[in-house]
C-alpha cells in the first residue's frame, strides 16, 4: 500500500482534486452571482459566468497542483495577465478574496488547508490591485 505524506502531497490532493476544485469554484461564482456585498466583484465579469467557471477551475487545478492544462493551453500565461484589462481594486480584490474564503468553507475544505490557500489568494489579489493602472483606480 503506498501512503501519501503531507509533506509530498499538493494542496490539489490534499483538498480533494478536480471536484472539490470546481465545487468551490462554483460556490465562488454563486456567492459572487448572488451576494449584495460583491457586486462591485460581479460587475467586472461578464453575463456568462460559464466560461469563467471553467478557466478559473482549470487555473486553480495547475495552480494547487494538479494538471496543468490551463496553463499548457495558455504558454507563458500567469494570473498577472490574465487579469492584465481588468480595473481590480482594493475593494474589488477584498471581496474577491472574502468570497473565496466563504467558498472554501462552504465546500468542506479543511479550514487549515483552506487558510493557506486563501492566504496565496488575498496575497495574489492584493498584487493585482497594487498594479500600476489599478494605483489610479485605488487613489
């Protein structure tokens, strides 16, 4: 029988994999498509969340670990471009981040596992609102 550490797992295996990447992930965009306190978060997005679930998904799957398709079909691609057209504010980033933590909570993620994740998240959020244009919006 093989056994997997914690200290050679991915924060993907160690939180459940695809599945529970998606079930997150929608919960995200539900709480974002739903909740009053992000609609700052919702207005930067498009009608069709369907496609936004999916790269997100995807994104998320490399990034904690798992395939790494989003990236192989988006050669030298990072998070920072993706987002590069994207007004991200203090504001926008904060609810962006909350919204994920609720996610995670609300999918069963272990809370510790998901304090690190989210932690990576407020940390990824923060730089896109620090970003040049975003200083401008940000006053």
């Amino acid at each position: 029988m093989t056994t997997t550490t914690l200290d050679s797992a991915t924060p993907f295996t160690l939180i459940g994999g695809v599945p529970t990447v998606e079930a997150f992930v929608d919960r995200f965009y539900d709480l974002m498509d739903e909740e009053p306190a992000y609609m700052a978060l919702r207005a930067l997005h498009g009608p069709d969340l369907g496609p936004m679930r999916e790269s997100l998904s995807s994104f998320l799957t490399a990034w904690l670990g798992g395939p790494r398709e989003w990236f192989d079909r988006r050669p030298g691609a990072c998070v920072m471009s993706a987002h590069s057209r994207v007004p991200v504010t203090a504001e926008t980033a904060a609810q962006w981040t909350e919204a994920m933590s609720r996610a995670l909570a609300d999918t069963g993620v272990d809370p510790a596992i998901g304090a690190q994740i989210n932690a990576a998240f407020a940390r990824m959020a923060g730089g896109m609102a620090a970003r040049p244009a975003a200083r401008a919006l940000n006053g």
